[in-house]
C-alpha cells in the first residue's frame, strides 16, 4: 500500500509512528466537529515537520553545539584527551596576524567580486531581455558556466592560465607581449576574480527573473514622458529591481566569504595538498583548510568558523540596516512582511 | 559612431558568449591534443593532430569509472532521497497548520543563511566517531532529511495549488499522507525535476564533504580528478586532465540542455516568488 511506503522517511520519529496513519480511520472522529479536524491537521504537521527537525537537530544543530565545544579546546584529533582552554582560541584568532590577513584578503575579494558579478549579471540580463532572435539560446548559453561543477571550473581556469600550454599566454604571445606565471603571485587574485565571474549566468537569471516582474506600463509611460533609454533604466529598472538586487547582495557576500576555488585552483598534485596555494589567495577559508588539514587544530580552525559566522551574521545585519530606504518594495507596509520573508528565504 | 540599438546588443551578447564559452573550448581544445603538441610555441589554437587517446588514458590511469560511479552512487541516492524528503516537508508547511510551525518555519528559513562549512568539523568527527567515515550513510541521511531550499521550494509550488483538491480528498476520507502521496506529489513533476537536477548536480560537483568524509577508495571523481592526473615525477599531466574534466563536466551540462527548456526560467523565479 501506498501509505505505508511513504510512512517510511518519518519512520525515525517516534512520536510520528502513530500519527502517520490518520488514514481511512479518521472518518470515526468525523462526527467530533471542526476542534479534533484542527488537532488531525495539527498532528499531520508534526508528522510531516519531523523528518527535517529531527534531521537539524542531529545533523545541524547538534554539530553546531560541537563545534562551540571543540572551539573551546585544543582538539587536533591525535590526542586523546583534548582540554577545555576557554576562550584561548579566540584570543589567538584574533590576534593572528595570519589569520587576519587572510580575512582581509576575504574582504577585498568580496569586494570585488560582489558588485561585479551583479553588475555583469544585471547587465546581461537587460541583454537577454531584449526583442531580439535567439534571446533564449543566449540565456541558455550564458548561463551554462555557472553550472559547471567548481573542480571542474578550477581546471579549466587552471588549463587557460598555464604558464607554458594555456590560452591566456597564447593570446598575449600573439600581441607579442611576454606571458606571465597566471597562477602565481601577483596575478593569481585576478585568475581567482575571473573564474567567480565566470559563474555570473547565476545572478543573470535571478535579475531576468526580476526583470520580467516589471510591468511594462512604466516603461512606455516614461518613455511617452520623454525619458532616454539611460534615464529608464536608473529611474525605473533599478529602483524596482532593488528587492531582487538587495537579496543578491545577501546570498553574494554569504557565498563568497565561503569561497575555496583558490583552493581547488592551486590544489598540489598530492592529495589534500594546500600548501602551494599564492599568498593573494589565501582565503579565510583556505587557512582554515590549512590550520585543519595540515596542523589538525579542529578547536583552533572552529573558533575561525564561529567568528566567521559572527562576521557574516554582522554583514546581513548591517546589509539590512543599511539598505532601508534604498530597497523599494511595490507593496504597501501592511503587506512589507511576507514580502521581506520572500527576498529572505529566496535561495 | 551610432550604431542601431538591436545591432548593439548583437554584438554585446557574442562578445559575452566568446568569453564565456572560450573555456569549454580550451579544456576541448587541450584534451584533444597530444602531449608535445601541448608544449608547442606558439600555442597551438588548434589540435594540429587531434585524438582521442587522452580520453582512453583519463578512463585507464586511474580508476575512472569506479570513482564514477562513486558519484553517481551518492548523487543518485541523495537526489531521491533529499527530493523525496523535501516534497514531504514541503507540504506539510505548505498545507498544514500546527502551533510551533512559524518557529520551526523561521528555523528552516535561517539555516540557510547558515555557513555550511561550519558543521563540516563537527559532523566529521561525529561521523568518524561513529565509523561512518567510508561509507554512503551520510548522504543517506541528509537525504532523509530534505534540504532547506527544496523544502522552499516544494511549499512553494504546494501553496499554490487550489484548496477544492485537498478538501474533495477529505470528504472522501483521505488522510493527509494518502492526499500529499496521490494527489499532491503527482502535480509537482515540474518541482520534483528542478530538486531531483539541482540536488544531483550539487553532489556529482562537490568537492568538499567527500574529501573530508571518504578515503581514496570511495571517494568521488570530482576530488581524484583534482589530483589524480601526474606523471611518475608528480607533474599534471593536462591533457589527461582536460579529457578527464570533458568527461566529468558534459554530463551535467548535456543533462541541463536536455531539461533547460522552462528549468533556466522556473530556478529563478522559483526562489523570488
């Protein structure tokens, strides 16, 4: 029976066991009114709810408490017996000019990459939304990249930009300029900035998509008012793609502080190697790979990660504070709610 | 110089499509090509002398097809499980109502704003702890749970549909799991091939989790094809790696041609609205 294969994804539940057979059964309690429909509804909640709350409190949030204890030790997974050391990882992260560095370095590179990516999104998204022949096979196309598994991304940014074979050099031999070493310092920063562009199709379709929401009167009406081209799109198009725009600030800054194709770029031919990464690329990330990996400090590299969830915590806060009256929202106040809820929630 | 407005954006679009496209054609370019002509100067813009060996090389040096189906293994059992689990949950946010649901709801909206390689430490441990380091239950089990934007996703889609459904159903007396199975997820094939393509391609493309949580001989292609490909001195060997990569990349990328038609608008829109 059917009901009883789907049973099975709650079955981990015990509280779900019972109730996840309201089925024909139900119809004895039907005389008992509206009050025991609302209980059956409620129990269905729980029973659906369960699979995913019993899966974050083990696989989420139960790691999360874990790794607040071992950022409080000085776990390094050899000895047994990690000890308690307070907030001495803390004070050493923050203190580590190694550490520091490599955040800072996490900050320019959000820097650039952020505002540019939304920018050659919103750009080739304005593109693709012109009356023209193919406009789906271009969207398509572009946005293929962005599909492209990082490995697989890091690879071929790694084949282009080869000092001897790739094409990077094979072009500027051509203009009869000397190659460069791509891959290194000072030029690998910008390898790193052009393989996350690379990825722009994403934030492509998600300004199309606003795009389209944009009634068309507005335009007509301004352009009948005597706007340019230029006018509509700073006075109409950006202020009421901000939501979509605003959401993408968000997500960007989240994902790249996350970022490690540095170190799948400069990854050694020896497994787990992340010893040669350049120095403009050693991420936040890459030196806790580094502090994980190499010197197994699992309480020094989850103090790293609490602060820098604390950071991208900040960030959205402060994103948010500062986008108000800069975001336009095309419902009234009352109504502000859900639709804040959805720019939230939206990936 | 003014040039009509629509020949403008012609030219805009084929230069982004060059820059663009150019590095599938350079990873094509260089996995075709044979080891010293890799070395030409000046480069070579084409295979002078193009062959197929380095595909034959990429599938034999390492185990190619065995890490392979390492990754179809996981990505297939974590895509029916995670898209399954999610349909469920979704629904049940979607249609039902229970005291505690806006906490739980604002809980699942959060953890996706959460850094993922927060829990990675942990959960290694954990796992290793618990001697499921090696092993696909992992996977197994966040699929079981459902992902926080499918779960969006699939509430979504459900809220939308009409509510003279659900109630035709309880008249007849359907229970909820009865409806949510037959008449529910049956509606939602557009919904379970957008979560059953996005949570496939996230797992055939990490990296991250099957390098911390497998030893060489279960892991992925996406991590032994970053590493797998050197010489007896311990140099990359690049048309290997570019053949290896062609053959790692096409199939996500034949298998997103295949479905874009409706997939490129619906992943947008489904995550705005």
């Amino acid at each position: 029976m059917s009901t009883e294969q789907i049973t099975a994804p709650g079955a981990p539940s015990p509280s779900g066991g019972t109730a996840a057979r309201p089925g024909p059964r139900t119809r004895a309690h039907a005389g008992r009114g509206p009050r025991s429909l609302t209980t059956r509804r409620a129990w269905a909640f729980y029973v659906f709810a369960a699979p995913w709350v019993l899966g974050f409190l083990a696989l989420t949030a139960f790691p999360l408490g874990y790794a607040l204890w071992l950022s409080l030790t000085n776990a390094d997974g050899l000895s047994q017996n990690s000890r308690f050391v307070g907030l001495e990882n803390y004070r050493e992260v923050l203190t580590d000019p190694e550490t520091m560095s490599s955040l800072a370095r996490t900050g320019v590179f959000v820097a650039i990459t952020v505002p540019l990516s939304i920018a050659a999104g919103l750009l080739l998204a304005v593109l693709v939304n012109q009356p023209i022949r193919a406009r789906g096979l271009f969207r398509t196309l572009l946005y293929l990249p962005a599909i492209v598994p990082p490995v697989g991304a890091a690879l071929t940014f790694k084949l282009i930009f080869d000092r001897d074979s790739g094409a990077a050099n094979g072009v500027l031999d051509a203009l009869h300029v000397n190659g460069v070493s791509w891959l290194m310092d000072p030029y690998a920063r910008w390898v790193l900035v052009t393989l996350t562009l690379w990825g722009a199709g994403n934030t492509m379709i998600i300004s199309l998509a606003g795009l389209q929401d944009i009634p068309k009167e507005l335009h007509e009406a301004a352009r009948v008012d005597g706007a340019n081209a230029w006018q509509s799109f700073t006075k109409i198009t950006v202020p009421m793609l901000s939501p979509v725009l605003f959401f993408q600030v968000i997500t960007g800054i989240i994902a790249a502080v996350q970022s490690f194709l540095p170190l799948l770029i400069s990854l050694d031919p020896t497994p787990r190697g992340v010893t040669s990464v350049p120095e403009s690329n050693y991420l936040f990330m890459i030196n806790v790979f580094a502090q994980y990996f190499a010197n197994g400090r699992y309480g020094y590299a989850s103090a790293m990660l609490w602060l820098l969830f604390l950071i991208i915590v900040a960030i959205t806060f402060l994103v948010f504070r500062l986008s108000k009256g800069a975001v336009f929202y095309s419902v009234d106040p009352e109504a502000a709610k859900p639709s804040r809820q959805r720019t939230i929630g939206g990936k | 110089m003014v040039f009509p407005r629509r020949s403008a954006v012609y030219m805009l679009l084929v230069g982004a499509l060059v820059l663009f496209l150019g590095p599938f054609g350079w990873l094509l370019n260089t996995a075709l090509k044979n080891p010293s002509e890799l070395r030409a100067l000046p480069v070579h813009w084409w295979p002078h002398d193009p062959s197929l060996n380095n595909f034959y090389d990429a599938l034999t040096q390492i185990d190619y097809l065995g890490y392979a189906r390492n990754s179809l293994t996981i990505a297939t059992v974590y895509a029916l499980l995670v898209t399954l689990a999610s349909a469920w949950a979704g629904y049940g946010f979607a249609r039902l109502d229970a005291p505690g649901k806006r906490l739980i709801f604002s809980v699942l909206l959060s953890t996706m704003m959460l850094p993922q390689v927060l829990t990675l430490i942990p959960t290694y441990l954990l796992f290793a702890k618990m001697h499921l380091t090696n092993t696909y239950v992992p996977w197994v089990l966040w699929g079981l749970c459902g992902a926080p934007y499918l779960i969006f996703l699939f509430r979504q889609f459900f809220s939308n549909m009409p509510k003279e459904l659900e109630e035709a159903a309880i008249v007849d007396g359907c229970g909820q799991i009865r409806i949510f199975w037959r008449i529910f997820l049956p509606q939602s094939w557009p919904v379970i091939a957008t979560s059953l393509i996005l949570s496939f391609s996230w797992t055939w493309g990490d990296y991250i989790a099957p390098a911390l949580l497998l030893d060489d001989a279960h892991t992925t292609l996406a991590v032994k094809l970053a590493y797998g490909y050197v010489n007896e001195h311990g140099a990359p060997l690049g048309n290997l790696v570019a053949a290896g990569a062609v053959m790692y990349v096409v199939p996500v990328l034949a298998l997103f041609l295949i479905v874009q038609r409706g997939f490129v608008a619906g992943a947008a829109t489904s995550g705005l609205k």
